[in-house]
C-alpha cells in the first residue's frame, strides 16, 4: 500500500467525521476560490475582500465562540484545521481570519460585557464588522509591556493617545481592539475605527503577506465612553491571552503552506528531465523531498497532540510557542527549498513557492518572534527569565 505524500502518518484518520468534514470544506473553498486569483492578489497587492463574505458563511469568523453569538461553536482542532487549509491558500487569508476571531472576537467574548458581546460579535461573524488589533508600537513589538499609547480618564470617557504600527486588517476595520496603559495598568478598548482623531495608514513596499492589508494606527484624542473599555480584564495577561489563541492557529497554518509547496515541488521534480532522469531520480532531490515529508509529518502530530491538550483544557501558552516556533521553521525552510527545486521557474507567483516563502518571512515574525519563542522555551525548562 502506498502512503499519501502529505500525511505519511495518516493523522487525518485521528481526526473526527465533524473535523474531517471542516477540513473538507474549507479545503474545497482554498481550491476553487483562493487558488486561482491569489498569485495575482499577491502581484497586485490586493487583499480579496470579495472572499470574506463566503468565509463567513462557512462559519470560519470566531469560528470556536458559541452559537448564541452567531458562531460555529466548532473545536480548537477544527479551528487549527481551518487555519491549515486557509493558509495552504495563503498566509494573508489565514492572517484575515486569525485577526477577526483571535485577536477580535475572542477578547470581546472573554473580556467583554454582556452588551459588547451582543452588540458586535454576531456582526462580525457575518463577516459586517471587521476587526483589527492594535498591540505592537512603532518602538518596539517583542516588548509590549513598554507600551507609550495611553487612555486617560475624563469624565465618563476615555482619552486615548498614541500609535500602533504594523496593524493588519487596519484599512478595512470597523472596529480597532486597541491596548492601552492607563493608571490601573494596561486595558483593553473597542475603537470605532470612523471616531474623530482615530486614522488609519496603510503600509506598502512590502514583500511579504501581500495579499493582507496591513497600516500604521494613530490616536489623537481619541475620546470614547466608558462602555467602550472591556471591563473583565487588566494587564498584559489581557493581550497576551488573544495572543495565544491566535498563535495557536498560527501553529497549524504553516503546515498548509508547507504542503503546498512541497506538492508542488515533489510533482515539479518528477517531470522536470535533466541529465535524461527526473529532477526526482536524484538522490539530492530525494533527500530534500524526504526531509520535507519528515517534517511535516512531525508537525501535523504536533498540532493535533496541541489541539487536543486546548480542547481538553490542558493547553499552557509556552507549549503554543514550541509549536509555533517549530512550525514557522518548518514551514520557511520548506518553502525555501522548494523554491530552490523549482529553479528559475521558482522565482515568479506562477508557482506557489516564493509567494509562500515571503509570506512566512512575516509569520515567523509576526505574534512572537523565533527569538521570543524561543526564550519563552528557554525560560520553561531553565526556571530563568532571559528575556
Ligand atoms: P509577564 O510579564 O511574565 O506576564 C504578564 C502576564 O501575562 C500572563 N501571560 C500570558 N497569558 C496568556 N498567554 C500568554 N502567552 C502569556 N504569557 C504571559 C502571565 O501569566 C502574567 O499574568 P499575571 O496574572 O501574572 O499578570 O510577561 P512575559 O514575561 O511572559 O512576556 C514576555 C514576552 C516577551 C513573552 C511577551 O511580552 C511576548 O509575547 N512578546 C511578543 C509580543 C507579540 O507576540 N506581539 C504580537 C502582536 S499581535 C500580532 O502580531 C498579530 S499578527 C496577526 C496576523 O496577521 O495573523
Ligand atoms: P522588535 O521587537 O523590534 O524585534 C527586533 C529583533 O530583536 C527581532 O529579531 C527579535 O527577535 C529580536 N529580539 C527581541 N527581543 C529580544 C531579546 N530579548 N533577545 C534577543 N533578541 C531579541 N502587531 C499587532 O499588534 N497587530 C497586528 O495585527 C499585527 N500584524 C502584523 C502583520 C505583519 C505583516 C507584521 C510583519 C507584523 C504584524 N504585527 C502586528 C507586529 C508583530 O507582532 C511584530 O512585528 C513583532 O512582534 C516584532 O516586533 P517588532 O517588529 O517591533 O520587532
């Protein structure tokens, strides 16, 4: 019997009819509606806005919150399922979806009050609302404790000042989940992206997550009513627990990536003749093909074993950043080597390759850097704090 190239190790058979059916659906959508524009998108610059309405339908904004408000209720394993085949698409559209329900709707559920969750969450799993989450300044975003955006105090209101810098979904948001320090330490607000001195700046000449809108946020007096401050939490654990929602999709994402570009390259190489032989008649190519199955192999055991430790609420956050540590690597040096195989014909959006590669350039970036993954790591079996 001969195995499946991209799951060696058949872990889609430890997954449920209900997961397996997710992971159908959302594959069917990456197949006939991201695939064939998202090499232009990437081209262009272009975030597919015209997709969000059928992401919604399908259940994937706040994807794991409850039916009472409007959501799929759907599992943590479901949820790194949808990141996987979304971003097997590209990482821009995983990115949309991450920011909406991981970073937005989830600490207006966990955080929120009843009202706020009334008022927003249904909208913004119909995909009306779009979120996005201002945590990282322009001084420093591995440090967010350092944070200088402030919200002071005035009457019944909140006066909020400051900037955030790298801000995805910040140009399409109608709402900003904005962090701030204020004199009972860092707290949370729902900004209306449309209240005088709030402006949103898009950021362009990148070469990465092209296909996902990313901006600068300013606020200038920006004054909002107290009913706008999420009163259920206060300090970093606030942020930094959307944080680990959100790298915990991020820890299955890159495995669709990976497969991508390794389909692409494994069928490439068989029919690419050099030399009278197949590129994959080599033992050089073999090897890197090999190694390719082997890693994702061991990371699609790792975020299944991962999902299951969150749904059984046993998940800490310094085994999320193992897993997303391991998996951004995974995933970039893949795509790396893929492009490699591809040769010249790797270098344009025409195959998957490079796109992927500069994608991942952010998501190994972007919620926790490698480095910080890596202390956070260092600090669990060490008992010291490096950072
Ligand atoms: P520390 O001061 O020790 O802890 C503060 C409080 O937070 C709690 N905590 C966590 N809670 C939940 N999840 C986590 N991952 C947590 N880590 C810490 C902690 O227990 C404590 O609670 P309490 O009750 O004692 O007050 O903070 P630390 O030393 O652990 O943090 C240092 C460090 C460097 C790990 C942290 O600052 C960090 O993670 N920095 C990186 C910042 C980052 O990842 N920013 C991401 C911005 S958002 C983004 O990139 C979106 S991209 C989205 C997309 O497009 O897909
Ligand atoms: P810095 O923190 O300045 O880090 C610079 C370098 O120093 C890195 O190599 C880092 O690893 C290293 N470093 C940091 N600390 C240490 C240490 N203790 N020891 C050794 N080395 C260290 N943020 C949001 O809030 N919301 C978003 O929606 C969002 N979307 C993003 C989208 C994209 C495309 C990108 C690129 C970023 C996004 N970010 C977002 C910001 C992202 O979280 C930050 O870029 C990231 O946290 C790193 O912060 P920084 O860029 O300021 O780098």
């Amino acid at each position: 019997m001969s195995l499946n190239p991209t799951d060696l190790f058949d872990v889609r058979s430890l997954l449920s009819d209900e997961e397996r059916m997710v992971q159908d659906a959302v594959a069917r959508f990456t197949d006939e509606k991201v695939l064939p524009i998202i090499g232009d998108c990437f081209d262009q610059g272009r975030f597919p806005r015209e997709l969000v309405p059928e992401v919604a339908s399908l259940g994937l904004l706040g994807s794991s919150l409850p039916e009472e408000y409007g959501c799929a209720g759907m599992s943590g394993v479901q949820y790194g399922l949808i990141c996987q085949e979304l971003e097997r698409g590209d990482s821009g559209i995983r990115s949309f979806v991450s920011v909406q329900s991981s970073l937005c709707m989830y600490p207006i559920f966990a955080y929120g009050s009843e009202e706020q969750r009334r008022e927003w969450l249904p909208r913004m799993a119909a995909g009306e609302v779009i979120g996005c989450f201002g945590l990282t300044e322009p001084h420093g975003g591995s440090d967010p404790a350092n944070m200088k955006t402030s919200a002071r105090r005035d009457g019944g209101d909140w006066v909020l000042n400051g900037a955030k810098m790298w801000i995805t979904n910040g140009n399409l948001a109608q709402i900003a989940i904005v962090w701030a320090q204020t004199e009972d330490g860092i707290q949370g607000f729902i900004v209306p992206t449309d209240t005088p001195g709030f402006t949103a700046q898009e950021i362009h000449k990148k070469m990465s997550l092209r296909a996902s809108v990313t901006s600068a946020l300013f606020l200038d007096n920006v004054r909002i009513p107290d009913a706008s401050r999420l009163p259920n939490v206060k300090g970093l654990k606030g942020p930094l627990g959307c944080l680990t929602q959100a790298r915990y999709g991020i820890t299955w994402g890159p495995i669709g990536a990976a497969i991508a570009c390794y389909s692409e390259a494994l069928e490439y190489s068989k029919e690419r003749m050099l030399f009278n032989r197949p590129v994959a008649a080599t033992q050089s190519a073999q090897i890197k093909l090999a190694d390719m199955a082997r890693r994702i192999t061991l990371a699609q055991l790792l975020v299944l074993q991962l999902g299951r430790l969150k749904d059984a609420g046993k998940m800490v956050p310094s085994q999320v950043s193992l897993a997303k540590w391991n998996n951004c690597r995974m995933a970039i040096d893949i795509a790396r080597e893929c492009r490699d195989l591809l040769g010249g014909a790797g270098i344009t959006t025409e195959h998957a390759a490079i796109r992927h590669a500069l994608n991942l350039e952010s998501v190994i970036t972007y919620e926790g850097t490698e480095t910080v993954h890596q202390l956070v790591i260092g600090r669990e079996v060490t008992g010291i704090n490096a950072f």
